[in-house]
C-alpha cells in the first residue's frame, strides 16, 4: 500500500498541482496586501474616508455585518482583475514568442518545397519496405 501511495504521490500531476497550490497560495498574500494596503486605502479616500469592513447593523440580537460582505466582494473583484492582467500580460509574453518562432522558419522557394515532399514520400516508402 505504501508503494501505491509513493507512485500516486510523485506522477506529475500530483506535483504540478502542490506547486500550483503552492505559488497560489504566495500569489494570495501578494493580492492581499496589494488590496489592503495600497488599493482600500486609495478607494477609502476617493469615497469619503469610508471602511466597508466596519458597517453594520443590529437586528434584534444579531449584529449583520454587511460591510464585510461588501469588502469581500471588492476583494475578489480586485483580485479577479489582477489575475486577469496577469494572464493578459503571459498570453502576450507567450504570442510574441510564437510570433518570433514563426518569423524565424524559413521561407522555402517553390523549387524547395517541391525537393521537401519527394524527400518526404522517399522516406515514407523505405519505412512501408523496412
């Protein structure tokens, strides 16, 4: 059982996933403090000085701290923008590679391409006889 849980353990995926976790779980800290300490207080300023984590209101016994929801809302959205720009920005990182990749093949003359398909049905036939 033991040996069935290491091979379990170690298949990639399992890896790719606890590193995912992992840098996920840096990347929430970075967000946090992106959202706490730099954008809430800019957006307390623009709107008057007002902290959404302290409105409330009492309902017979229970204090319904509504300010909450609304600052945690503001989190994710906050938080889905900055991931949004992030996958933006490594979409754009990755279409400038392949757009170089794609400059740097060759452009092959007619007189090539033709000398490229003989070469190709050539070594498809010795594989068919071999």
């Amino acid at each position: 059982m033991w040996k069935e849980f290491k091979e379990f353990a170690m298949r990639g995926n399992i890896v790719d996933l606890a590193i995912g976790v992992i840098i996920g779980g840096a990347f929430n800290k970075i967000v946090s403090s992106l959202v706490n300490d730099m954008v809430m207080p800019l957006l307390g300023l623009l709107l008057g000085g007002l902290d959404f984590s302290s409105l409330s209101f009492q309902f017979g016994k229970a204090n319904i701290k509504y300010g909450m929801f609304i600052q945690t809302i503001v989190d994710f959205l906050i938080v889905a923008f900055s991931i949004f720009l992030l996958v933006k920005g490594l979409n754009k990182l990755h279409q400038r590679k392949k757009q170089e990749k794609i400059e740097e093949q060759p452009v092959l003359s007619k007189q090539e391409e033709l000398l490229s398909e003989i070469r190709d049905l050539l070594k498809q036939q010795q594989r068919e006889r071999g």
